[in-house]
C-alpha cells in the first residue's frame, strides 16, 4: 500500500471561516475519496475526487461546502467552506489503486468549529 | 450509495475465545469487500478482503466468508487475543469506485 500524508493534523477554526486539508501520496494512486467520521462512529463517505475534473458528491454533500480539487494522481485538497459547528469532525483522505484493491487512509484531521 | 449493516456494535469475548462480526450489503453490484480495524485515535487499517469470486479467504486466525446470494459477509477471529480489542468496520465497493462503510464493531478482548 501507498503512504498518505495528510495535514493539517487537527485545528480549531471559527464559525463562517473555511480550512483546507490536504492530502499527499507517495505514489500514483487511481481513485481518491474523502471521508467524515465522527468519534466513535463509522465513516461516511463524502465525495470521489477525481483528477482534472469535479469531484463526484454523495448524497447530502455539496460543492459550495465542501469543494475538492485533485489537480494530479498524488495530491488532493477538501475544504469545509462557512463552518458551523456541526461540521466538527474528523475527516480523512483515501486512496487505492485500481478495482477491487484496498483502500488506504491518511491520518485524519480533527476539525473543531467553535 | 450502497448500504451496509453490521452487527453487533458491540463485542466481548475472552481471550482465546472467538469473535464474529457480520455485515449485509443492499447493492448486488458490490464486488470486492474489505475489513479494516481502527485502534484509537489512528486510521483505519486492512486486516482482510475478499473479492465476490472466493466464497471464503482465511489469513492466520482471521477468516472472512461471502455469500453473495444472501448479501452477507462475516469476520471470523480465532484465538483472540488482547490486541485485537479496536474497532472493526466491514465495506463493501463496487469495483474499487466508491467505498460504503458499516456502522463498526467495538470488540473487547478480555485478558
């Protein structure tokens, strides 16, 4: 499996304010998705970033809150846009490398919105 | 998106004892299911998959089985031991493009 960096690894941010996070591979990966787990609960799959073109949501995600970029096989960014509170969580980064391959996990962001 | 269960949330076995844990899937599209285990506070780590052409894979004292008429899927850990206490969650994809996890199973292996 590949290595996933992730960043930042928690932060506290403002409500209305909007953070970033990043993911790097070590290696060329085929698909990368983005995730939300609240502490103690199961992960919920937020969207598929795909490269060079716009990320495919799942339900009860949007674009205007959470926008993703993924301008090459390695990189991805999510950014959690006008937070509120709710948005508290922590979210993580993944990628495989082809069908029916594991998926493999960056080390998470805490995000606390107060 | 699919939609996994998993049963039970929660587990308590002894050691030496074996655990359980099963999952049910609603998408018959879904052909390749992994299982991760999650310790505190870290990412989510594979322990074993199995893609929908095996019916059953087994790696040392872990054991996954598939039944792909019924839609289940259980994790079978023999001879548990202490550090196998953490989270397990099941998932199911449909050809490696998009990944649906199970709500997870906190198992508690008692020394």
């Amino acid at each position: 499996s590949a290595v996933i960096s992730q960043k930042p690894s928690r932060d506290i941010c403002q409500r209305g304010t909007s953070l970033t996070i990043q993911c790097q591979v070590d290696s060329q990966v085929t698909m990368m998705f983005w995730y939300r787990q609240q502490p103690g609960q199961s992960l919920t799959l937020i969207a598929t970033a795909n490269q060079g073109s716009e990320a495919t949501y799942e339900s009860g995600f949007v674009i205007d809150k959470f926008p993703i970029s993924r301008p090459n096989l390695t990189f991805s960014t999510l950014t959690v846009s006008n937070m509120s509170p709710e948005d508290s969580s922590i979210y993580l980064c993944s990628g495989n490398r082809g069908p029916n391959t594991e998926a493999f996990f960056g080390q998470g962001t805490r995000l606390t919105v107060v | 998106g699919e939609n996994v269960e998993q049963h039970p949330s929660t587990l308590s076995v002894q050691e030496g004892d074996s655990a359980v844990i099963k999952c049910t899937y609603s998408d018959s599209a879904s052909n390749y299911f992994p299982w991760y285990k999650q310790e505190l506070g870290k990412r989510p780590q594979l322990i074993i998959d199995i893609r929908s052409n095996v019916g059953e894979k087994k790696d040392q004292r872990i054991a996954v089985t598939l039944n792909k008429t019924a839609k289940h899927f259980s994790l079978h850990i023999t001879e548990t031991q202490p550090e196998d206490s953490a989270v397990y969650f099941c998932a199911a994809s449909i050809q490696g493009n998009q990944f649906y996890f199970g709500t997870g199973t906190s198992l508690t292996v008692i020394p």
